[in-house]
C-alpha cells in the first residue's frame, strides 16, 4: 500500500489493525481457497474488531467512515485475503449506500443500525440464473405476493456472497400488483429460507456465493424497505468502489511478490538476481505504471465523491474506476507471473490464486461493455445538445 494516499491518523489506525491480523487471516485465506470454504473465522474477527460498522454514520453509533476510507482499509485488506475483502466489501457497501442516501424508512434504518452495531451483516442477493446481471434491466424471478397482511416470497438468488454469515438478505422481487421491483429485508433465520451450496468455481472460492432459495418465506409488510425508481445501477452509488478497490489489492500483492522474487532469485547462469535483467526491470516498470495509473483514478473519484459540491458531477467516472482498475489488476498480475515464470504456476505459489482471484473482476458490476456504452452515449447527447444550443 502507497502511505501517499493515507491522510488522517483514523486512516492510519485501520490500516495498522488490518496489519496486525495479516498473518493469520491470509493463512486462514490459503485454507479457505484450497478447500472451497468460508474463511469465517476472518470474518468473525473482522465483526469484533468493529470493521463491519465502520460505513455506518456517527449519528447511529458507527464511525462515519466515507468511500474513501472504504476503499483505502479494503484495498489493504484484498491485499492480505481476497476472498475475505470482497466479501465483507459488500456489506460495508451496501450499509453505506442505505444511510447515505436514506433509502428506508426512520424506523428501518434506526432498527438496522441496531443490528449493525450489534455485528450484523447483510448483502443485496439480486442476480438470478435467468435475468443475469439487474444491471442489465431483467425483471426477477423472485416473486412477492401479499397474504394476510405479510408478503409471501418465492425464487432463487444466485451470487450471494458472504452466504454463511449473512444476517440479512437485502431481497429483490418482483411484486406484481405493485408492477415493480421491491426489496425486502429477511433475516437468516426466516422460515422457508436457506442456503443451496452451489458456490463451485475457480476464482473468489472462500466467498460462500451460494444460491440463496426462498420456499414461501413469509415477510412482514414493513420489511419491504425498498421500492427504487430507477432500475438497479442506474444510481450513482460511489459505494461500489469497493470492487475495484478489491481487485487494485489483489494486483498490489501480485507487484510486491514479483518485486521480492526478482531481488532474491539467482540462477546460477546469472551473477546475481534476476532483477538486474532488462526485460524484468521493464516488466516491473510496466507493473508499477499501471498500479500508479489506477490508484490515482480509484482515489480521486472516490475523494470527489465524498465531496458533495462535486458529486454531482460525477457521471461515468465510478464505472471507468471499475474498468480501469480490474483490466489493470489482471494486466498486472499477468506481468508479475511472467517475471516470476512457470514457478507462479505451482498450487503452493500465491501468484496462480491472484491470477485465479483478479478474473472474477470482469464479472462484477458494472460490466466492461456497459461502461463503454455509456461513455460513448454520454458523448453523443452531450454533442447533440451542444449542437441545439447553437441552432
């Protein structure tokens, strides 16, 4: 991590607390990769620490930490465990997102930030098998139908990171006398909810995003906490930097295992380290270029995020952050793997799960080619309306 972009003694003090844990949560994040688990005792220490409270507004007892810190504590922490960043991120986010923008209700948000304080965690569980990503605009599955005063909830969520620990489930559905998307809020321990264990892949393995399953689970009419206007990411939410910010840790740990392996590698045909060889230094040269380019981006938007005379200025510039930042990050590691050779490929080398880890990026919202769209949309009406003005 660049102590450039460490402004306050707050800051600092987070960034040391995280340190102080690196041995034994990345330990606990080889675990949790190798075997397809939840590393949940990071995340248990992470709730003690007081972590998952820390986007939640002083005026509720949190600490009122704004995007930038987020994005600063994750980045440090992605670095150590990705798996165990990217999921608690969500939570922090989504916490973040709901009290900046006051999305519930005076009674749901002071309930929830309750629980929050009391270490509950949540995450929105929005994608399903058919409708793909909501950014993309499809109508869920999910259904929610009133019944004697309750909603009554029936479908299957895909991608619900964090799965095993959630306390609640931010639930999108489809209400059909209301003709539209709601959300509801459901705890774990709801009847008819639970968990399908289908979470089988390569990359992010310890992120528990198992399916969530909901078999006539019967809410309380004020746990529809939500009924958005716009359709989902259509928003600027600056909370989502926590995406990036995973991804820009994962290729910080990438550069700084090249780094120490090029000082301390000497083949024998050499006489010394392998960092002394033009093709690394450029490699390594390349690697840092691009980390410098994208923290600068990630760190700028996010401060001028948190500045409300500039926010709303803002238009493209969080989706850039998310395609720069990943498309770097995997460019990054790419070229750390490449100094370090077939070496990185071995089970036991951290190089091959970042490799594994960073790819995950280009499947999180928003997607690569949605962002381009909206560039060049962004551009067009902004000629066209140039044009009028001068008609």
């Amino acid at each position: 991590m660049n102590n450039l972009f460490v402004k306050t003694a707050n800051q600092r003090k987070w960034v040391d607390r995280l340190k102080k844990n690196e041995t034994v949560f990345h330990k606990r994040g080889i675990i949790a990769d190798d075997l397809a688990i939840f590393p949940e005792e990071n995340i248990h220490d992470l709730v003690k620490m007081g972590y998952s409270s820390i986007t939640l507004p002083k005026a509720y007892g949190g600490e009122g930490l704004k995007v930038y810190d987020m994005v600063l504590f994750q980045e440090k922490l992605a670095s150590i465990d990705p798996s165990t960043a990217l999921s608690i991120g969500w939570s922090l986010g989504v916490t973040g997102e709901i009290f900046e923008k006051k999305l519930w209700s005076k009674e749901n948000l002071q309930f929830f930030a309750t629980e929050i304080l009391n270490g509950a965690l949540v995450n929105r569980a929005v994608s399903e098998a058919q409708t793909g990503s909501p950014t993309r605009g499809g109508r869920p599955g999910t259904s929610a139908v009133k019944k004697d005063g309750a909603w009554i909830l029936n479908g299957r969520k895909i991608f619900t990171t964090m799965s095993p620990v959630l306390t609640y489930f931010l639930t999108s559905a489809w209400i059909e006398e209301k003709q539209r998307v709601g959300f509801f809020l459901i705890h774990q321990d709801t009847p008819g909810l639970s968990i399908d264990e289908t979470w089988d892949v390569i990359a992010m393995r310890g992120t528990g995003s198992h399916d969530l399953v909901l078999n006539n689970v019967r809410v309380d009419e004020a746990k529809l906490v939500e009924l958005p206007e716009l359709p989902s990411g259509a928003a600027i939410n600056g909370w989502i930097l926590h995406i990036p910010a995973c991804y820009l840790g994962i290729a910080q740990a990438a550069r700084d295992y090249a780094v120490h392996f090029a000082n301390h590698h000497s083949p024998n045909s050499l006489n010394g380290p392998i960092s002394q060889l033009p093709n690394v230094q450029q490699l390594l040269g390349e690697i840092d270029l691009e980390l410098i380019n994208a923290r600068h981006l990630i760190y700028s938007v996010a401060a001028a995020y948190d500045d409300e005379t500039q926010r709303d200025l803002l238009t493209n510039e969080l989706g850039v952050v998310k395609h720069v930042v990943t498309n770097s990050a995997i460019s990054i590691v790419d070229k750390a793997m490449r100094v370090v050779g077939a070496k990185s490929l071995q089970r036991s080398n951290p190089l091959q799960r970042y490799y594994r880890d960073v790819r995950a990026g280009l499947h999180n919202p928003p997607m690569d080619d949605m962002t381009i769209k909206k560039l060049a949309l962004t551009a067009i009406e902004q000629e066209k309306s140039k044009s009028a003005e001068q008609v």
